[in-house]
C-alpha cells in the first residue's frame, strides 16, 4: 500500500505497520458457509448438473462483493463419436447481482450427504470509492474518503482476530491459529516466501459412505502438480472475522485510535488491523506456472481458491488439472497446476481456461513487520 499521503498506525507489539489513504475500505463478511441443499433451498441454474443460491439479504447500498472460488473455468468440446475435441473454454464465473441488490450465487453442485461440505462459500463487500467519499463533515477524511464513515453493514466490518507466521507441514487447520477457529468463522490469507510452496483446498472423501467428512487447507509444492505431495513451509496466516462495533468497543482499551460513526458506534480501532479493500487482478491475467507482479503489492497475500484449469492430451488420454493461486515468488503470485485427473477419447492441443473473474490479494506487508 502507498505511503506517499496517508495516516500511519503502527502496531507497537511487532512493529507492523498500516497506511489510511483515498483507497482504504473496510471490508466486511457477508456470508461464510458450506452451501447444501440439506440446510438452503437451491435451485437449477440453467446449467448441468448445477444449482443456484440467493443470499435472504440485500447488498448494502454503496457496497461491491467479492467472491473467493468464483472463477471456476472449464475447457470445452464437442462430440463426434466417442470421440470429443476441444473447441475452446468457458468461464464459470457464478454470481449475479439483481436490481434489488439480491446476490444470486450459481455454479453450486447438488448434495449427496447432510454432512457433506461441499459448495464452500463465502462473500465479501467493500463500500464503493463513490460511497466513501460522501460530503459529511464527521469521521477520518483523507483526500476525500471519509474512512469508517458510511453505513455500517449488520454483519460488521472484518478484522485480523489473529495474524500468525506458522510452519504448515503438509497439513493445516484453522485451529492450528486458534481453537475457536474453522473454516467457516473466518477467512484465510496466505503468504510464502519459499518458492516452490502455495496452499490448496483439501477434502477427505470417505469411500465407504460416499460422503466428504473433513475440509481443511493444504501446503502444495508447485513443481509436482501430478501427485498429492506435500511440502513443509513457513507461512503468514491472517485470520480475518467480523466485528460488531460492540466487539470494537470492548477491544479498545484506553490506548490506540478509535473511530466512531454518527450514531456513536465504534467503527474502528486500531487493536486490531481491519480488512481492507483487496487488490483485484482477473484471472485470465495471471500467468501459469510463473510470476505476475502486482503494482504497489510488496508481498501478495491470497485466499486459496481455484480459477480454470488445464488440458493435455496423448493419443486421447487426456489430462486435466487444476489451476490454483499461490506465490511464485516474495514478491509476485501465479496459477499453479494442482489436482491431475485422467479422462479416455479427448483430443486437442495443450489448453488453458482461466476464468475472468477477479483474484483477491491483500499486501502481507499491511499486516506483518518484515
């Protein structure tokens, strides 16, 4: 994030530091959870085999979303016999946002089990540049932007609950940060300065019952997409959970900055750092397999998440394989082929899909003391 104009809060506990600037928006989490069709009513979407969900409650008024996992791509083919040829891509990107401001999610696979946790879904909101910059007279302003000044979302705005430089091996699970947490009380960033190491979505499928029984995250290395190897790495992990302005208050203490509204609610605090608007690069402007540099990132922090996938194909046995997000470096993040599954009768050169949707990153140097 740009020091040029701003106001600097230092964290005296590690040293880390966080700039207010024109740009910043608090973030907020609007859902979070696995979305079956034991506990939600979904319904066709149009598509094979898929489902819609629309969330009760409206976005709020001058708020945008964003949707980690919503940049699913496929390749596509056409038939001729038992024979199938590629004839291009598709992205699947799966969110709608009515008139009325109702967000319509789609893409979503059907259930098989009440316990399945499947369809992992959570939405972020951030206020508008048009909604932050408002002409009230009361709050932070800075270049314009009245920072923690527009309407606060019923949800809360989202903050670093915990913020951990950890060793995965091989496996990880929220827990691991804290006891409270699971993989759908909050939201997890991750940053890596080992080169060959990135964080995947893992779940455990139980043969016998045909159900998924167990989701957490899982420490890849990037030169070995055809195995389940795991690598062993130092990450930073920032934990991200809504606060209420009752939480904000009771966490304040007597030292630090505190913000409030016009009504008296307690927006920020500066106990904790809040999540901000993330920097958003659309996938099919990533590369595969190599580095992208992100203007003013220092260190690109991701939410995992899936966004296309690849084709390969000898003679008709085809290969495909997941594109994930993950550092490709300290300083730049790529796309990652992950997860190899086999398929008989496809033909067609090398293909990449890659989605248009946009990939999340946040600055790890906003949140840690390197």
């Amino acid at each position: 994030m740009s020091e040029i104009v701003g106001l600097k809060i230092v964290d005296l506990s590690d040293g880390s530091a966080f700039v207010f600037n024109e740009n910043t928006a608090p973030g907020s989490i609007l859902f979070s959870d696995y979305v079956n069709s034991y506990r939600y009513n979904l319904t066709p979407d149009g598509g094979w085999l898929t489902y819609q969900y629309t969330l009760p409650n409206p976005i709020p008024t001058g708020y945008e979303v964003q949707f980690p996992g919503a940049g699913r791509a496929e390749v596509t083919f056409t038939e001729s016999g038992d024979r199938r040829y590629v004839s291009g891509t598709q992205d699947l990107f799966n969110l709608n946002l009515s008139g009325d401001r109702k967000l319509t999610i789609k893409g979503l696979r059907q259930s098989r089990n009440s316990g399945e946790p499947n369809n992992h879904v959570q939405v972020f909101a951030y206020p508008t540049m048009d909604a932050m910059k408002t002409q009230g007279k009361a709050g932070l302003k800075i270049m314009g932007n009245n920072i923690f000044f527009n309407p606060i979302p019923s949800t809360g705005y989202a903050y670093a609950i915990h913020r951990k430089k950890i060793r995965i091996n091989g496996m990880f699970r929220p827990s691991e940060i804290h006891p409270s947490l699971n993989m759908n009380n909050a939201v997890y960033f991750f940053y890596c300065e080992d080169a060959k190491s990135y964080i995947t979505h893992f779940y455990v499928l139980n043969d016998k019952q045909t159900t998924y029984i167990d989701h957490y995250f899982v420490s890849r290395n990037r030169g070995d997409p055809t195995t389940t190897t795991r690598t062993s790495a130092d990450y930073y992990v920032i934990a991200f959970a809504n606060q209420s302005p009752a939480d904000l208050e009771a966490i304040a203490g007597k030292a630090g900055l505190k913000l409030r509204d016009m009504n008296g609610r307690t927006t920020y605090c500066s106990a904790m750092k809040v999540l901000t608007r993330p920097y958003t690069i659309p996938a099919n402007q990533i590369n595969v397999n190599s580095g992208y540099t992100i203007k003013d990132v220092k260190r690109p922090m991701y939410c995992p998440s899936i966004y296309g996938e690849t084709f390969t194909s000898n003679g008709g046995s085809a290969q495909f394989r997941s594109l994930n997000i993950g550092n490709f470096n300290s300083s730049t993040v790529g796309l990652f082929e992950v997860n190899t599954w086999a398929g008989r009768g496809y033909h067609g050169n090398y293909t990449i899909a890659r989605s248009s949707a946009p990939i999340i990153i946040l600055d790890a140097a906003d949140y840690f003391k390197f």
